[in-house]
C-alpha cells in the first residue's frame, strides 16, 4: 500500500531552517509529482510546493517564493522541503502528498489522493 512518510519538523526561531524530507513507497515514487502541504490552526490545508517527476521547474505559493526549495532524489523515494528565513507564519503541520494523475502538476488539494501523516513546524518570533 502507498505510504508517505515525512520526518524534519521542530521548533526553531525566526530566521532559521529546517529540512523536511518525506519517504514514499508503495507505488512508482519516480513516475508522480510530489507535492507539499500545510495547515494551520483554524486554517484550510494550502499548497507550498511540488515538483514534477523530472525535477523540472518547481511550482511554489507566492508565500514561500524565495524561501523555500523543493527537491526529489528518486532513486531513495524521498522528497525534501529546504526552508529558510522562516516566519512565525510558516507555523503549520506540513504534509507531503502524492499527486492523483502521472504526468501533471497542481496546487489543488483534491488532486493529491495519498497524504502523509505530517509534520510540525513552529517557528517562535
């Protein structure tokens, strides 16, 4: 069965980083967009990024432009999340997803059908 495992959430404080990386197995992790997740408390589940089966040009929310980069490494199944210059906004479970349809690329929730069980991050002011 498809399973996506994302690990790399913590505390950290404004300005810093941290690295999310999601394992995926269950299905042929090289041939899907992966996709990023996250939401806030009292908050909808909004897209931060994904990534075609290639690597090709990623796609990011406006909010993360600049400061976040999605990358792939196939041959380990696994999708990473680098996050720099973090804001007390950034605060939010992350989720990685898998995307519903081979070949495409969307920033719509309902076209992911495999979630992972997410991450926390928080980041104090």
């Amino acid at each position: 069965q498809v399973q996506l495992v994302e690990s790399g959430g913590g505390l950290v404080q404004a300005g810093g980083s941290l690295r999310l990386s999601c394992t995926a197995s269950g299905f042929m992790f090289p041939s899907h967009t992966m996709g990023w997740f996250r939401q806030a408390p009292g908050k909808e589940r909004e897209f931060v990024a994904a990534i075609l089966w290639s690597g090709g040009t990623p796609t990011y929310a406006d909010s993360v432009q600049g400061r976040f980069t999605i990358s792939r490494d196939n041959p380990k199944n696994t999708v990473y999340l680098q996050m720099d210059s973090l804001k007390p906004e950034d605060t939010a479970v992350y989720y990685c997803a898998k995307v519903r349809r081979i070949a495409t690329i969307t920033r719509e929730p309902s076209g992911y059908d495999y979630w992972g069980q997410g991450t926390q991050v928080t980041v104090s002011s």
